[in-house]
C-alpha cells in the first residue's frame, strides 16, 4: 500500500509540475517537485515513526602477531646518519 501511494505521489507532483505556466523553467520546476517529494517522504518516515537506534555490540578485537622466526635476529645495516638530498 504504501508502495503504491509512493507511486501515486510521484506521479502526481511531477504531472502537477509539469503543467504549471511555462514562466519558469523547466529545471526549476523539476527541484521544486524533487523537494516536496523529499517532504512527502520525511512525512512518511514520520508516520513510520522510523527510529535510529546506536548499540554497542561489543568489544572490538584486536590481534597480536609475534614473528620469532629466524628472519627476525638478522640486524639491519643502516648508515649512521641518514643522507640529504
């Protein structure tokens, strides 16, 4: 039902538009719909009563990786101080 009413609003507010006088232009006339149509569907969320609801879950997980491999013992051979360029 509600579907069907979303429909009928669209089609509605457009054709409205659409046959108004020809004084403004016709993108004008297509974000004057675009915007009543956007408050027709915030009325519909109202009566919705739509709700947005923040829960913690829980905790997040973390992971802790340790590399003991043989890979690991070999020292890096850096110069002492870094070089400019």
């Amino acid at each position: 039902m509600t579907l069907l009413f979303v429909v009928f609003a669209v089609v509605f507010v457009v054709a409205v538009y659409l046959r108004e006088g020809r004084r403004a232009s016709r993108l004008y006339r297509m974000m004057l719909a675009a915007m009543r149509l956007g408050l027709v569907a915030i009325l519909l969320l109202m009566i919705a009563q739509v709700t947005l609801s923040l829960k913690r879950t829980g905790l997040p997980y973390a992971a802790v990786l340790v590399d003991d491999s043989l890979s690991m013992t070999t020292v890096d051979r850096y110069a002492e101080k870094p070089r400019r360029r």
